[in-house]
C-alpha cells in the first residue's frame, strides 16, 4: 500500500546507552509503528532522542537527536505531529532523582507546543518521593493516551487521580518484537559456539550485578554447576548491557568450576549492536536463566523455556502474565532448585512450548495495540 500521508513522530527514552533491554523495546515500538502506519496507509517517520545520535541513526536507520541538547530536542518537537515517551522504566526513582524530570520534561515541552502526547508502555515506579506525584499526575492528564506494560504500574497511576478508564494494560513492547525474515545482516548469522557442534542443549544465562556481597550470583553458578553434572550442557552467558554484565556472567563463570569433565562446556557472547543479534541467541537456547526483564521477554517472545530470578517487582509482574513464578529471588535462591528446575525444562522443554504458546500469542497481539492507537489517533488529526 502506498503511504496517502506521513507523521513524524518524536520517540522519547533511554536510547543511545546500548542497553540491550532498551534498545529492543525502541527497535520494538519502530517496528510496530511502521507496520501499522503502513497498513493505516501513513508513512510514520521517527526522530530518536539518544545519548548517542550517530549510532542511533547508523543502528536503527532513523533520524536521531542528541537527547540533553535542548535546543535539538525543541526543533524536534516543534517539527513533529507528536511525541511518544516510552518504554522501559522512565518514570521511577529508584536509580535517582533525574529519571522523572528529565522524562516529563520532555513530554511537558511537547505538551507546551500543542503536540498530542503519547505514554507507551511504560512500567511506572517506584515512586517514593511524594512530591513527584502530582506532577505527574498533572503530566498524564493531558496525554491523548496512556498504557502501561503491568496492573501494578496502572494501579500506581490511579492512586496518583489518573481514572482507570485512561490507562490501558498492555505487555511490554518487546514481546512483538520478531526476528527478520531472510537473513537481515543485522540480525547475526553465526551459531553461538561451533566447538559443539550443536550437539550441547544450549542453556542462555543473563545475569546482572545486584547484592553487594554478590550472594546470588554465587549460588547461581552452584546451581548451573550442578546442573551440568546432571546433563551435559553448554551454557552460554548472555550480557545484556556492558560492561556490568559481562562482568557479571564471568563472576558466576569463574565459580562454575570444571564442566567439561562432565561433558559440558561454557562460552560468553560478545558485545552486540542491534537488539536483533541478541534475540536471535536467545531463540538458539533449549533454556533461559535470566535475571535480565528482557532476557526473559525475549525468551518467551521465541518460545523458549525460561527460569526468571526475581531482583524487581517487574520480574514477577512479567512471569505472573505467563502464569509462572520466579525460580527465586536475589536474596534467597537455591542451587538446587535451580539444578532441578533447570533439568525438568530442558527434559520437558515441549510441554512447556505447548502449555505457554496460547498466552504467548495473546501477549504478542496485545503488544501492539499501543502503534495501532497511537496511528488512529494521529490520523484523526489531519
């Protein structure tokens, strides 16, 4: 279908650091609004606010503006028919007290120029300073559409005055996110360790740093370690952003001891550049081990059987849409629940495909209904 007109449409969030979860959920939100603009018959066109521009644009071939420039932002914003903020994470204070400004800021300059504004996804909290409430209460209200990726982010909304009927729930974004068809370069075409020769289930492992002492990371690694003495396996570490990650998955790898007496092995994956290449390891796996939101979305996304470890109430809220519960938490894990819980998936890995595949279409439809209102809404503009 030929495009009978074009939006442009300013995207709002953390881009530009390389954090694989993030960048998955802008390639996720681009992909949706193409698709759907190109069946509205509307070219959407997309301006990224980054940290880093060039790479934006050289990644994902949009145009892109350095997200603390201001005067680039404005122009932006003035230039568009609207602004979409999200998803991920944006509006909490948990990491600190620039998250929440910096991102109703934005939408609040947009609100200033008349443009219609768009919340996509987000999971909203913790917000634990009372004094941003109102103020993004007072934000919200004036955005055409609000959906949130979990109840507990919506709930949150509505104790801030958001009625209930203005927030939409909706999955995070990535879960609509697909692997291109055709081998798109971008997308990675190797296997992930030839030396097996795919004989070895492969076990995808996303670990970040999160208790100081490391606690979890240490039972973890006696958990995989156990597990490979049970089965032979490869297990292959899976950084989601670096370089804390990397350095994380060789924390729990350094503590694995000798797998390979057992006829198992272990390999690490080097650093990525599209969100593609990532999810394209993922589908390779036969399991996931993740403490990473989206190392388990990406799973579920590809069908692969998945043991989430719970360091965020997000954890749970995403595994709880599947119908499943974290394997355990950062603070109390044990290895041996990891080891057999791991071996009954992986023995059991098509029951599991055939138990989830029905949740998993219906999250992968429902991730898309944000694009769709948000073309219908910019359409009904003019």
């Amino acid at each position: 279908m030929v495009a009978a007109s074009s939006k442009t449409i300013v995207l709002s969030g953390y881009y530009g650091y390389r954090n694989s979860g993030d960048e998955a959920v802008l390639q996720s939100i681009l992909s949706a609004l193409e698709q759907e603009g190109r069946a509205a018959g509307t070219e959407i066109i997309p301006v990224v606010l980054s940290v880093d521009p060039e790479w934006t644009s050289r990644t994902y071939g949009v145009k892109a503006v350095h997200r603390m420039k201001l005067t680039e932002v404005r122009n932006a914003i003035k230039n568009s028919d609207g602004l979409i903020s999200g998803g991920g994470s944006l509006l909490q204070d948990a990491t600190g007290l620039g998250s929440i400004p910096y991102y109703l800021g934005i939408i609040k300059i947009a609100q200033w120029m008349g443009k219609p504004t768009f919340i996509y996804a987000q999971g909203v909290g913790p917000v634990r300073r009372k004094l941003f409430r109102p103020v993004i209460a007072s934000v919200f209200r004036r955005c055409e559409y609000i959906s949130v990726r979990d109840v507990e982010s919506a709930e949150l909304l509505r104790s801030m005055g958001i009625r209930k009927d203005d927030v939409h729930v909706v999955p995070d974004p990535v879960m609509g996110m697909a692997l291109p068809e055709g081998g798109d370069p971008q997308a990675g075409t190797g296997s992930p360790d030839s030396s097996d020769s795919g004989k070895l289930p492969v076990v995808g492992v996303s670990v970040r740093f999160w208790n100081a002492e490391r606690t979890e990371l240490a039972k973890l690694a006696e958990g995989l370690a156990s597990l490979s003495r049970r089965i032979p396996v490869h297990i292959r570490f899976l950084p989601f952003h670096f370089p804390g990650d990397d350095e994380a998955s060789r924390f729990v790898m350094d503590r694995l001891g000798n797998v390979a007496e057992h006829g198992s092995t272990v390999s690490i994956a080097a650093e990525t550049e599209h969100p593609y290449e990532m999810l394209r390891e993922v589908s390779r796996c036969r399991l996931l081990v993740g403490m990473r939101l989206h190392s388990l979305i990406y799973a579920a996304s590809q069908e692969v059987p998945l043991l989430g470890v719970s360091y965020d109430p997000k954890i749970d809220h995403f595994l709880g849409r599947l119908g499943s519960v974290p394997v355990g938490t950062a603070e109390e894990l044990d290895p041996r629940i990891v080891a057999s819980q791991a071996e009954r998936l992986l023995l059991e890995d098509g029951v599991w495909r055939k138990s989830h595949a029905p949740k998993i279409s219906e999250l992968k439809r429902e991730a898309r209904i944000p694009a769709q209102r948000i073309v219908e809404l910019l359409e009904s503009k003019g």
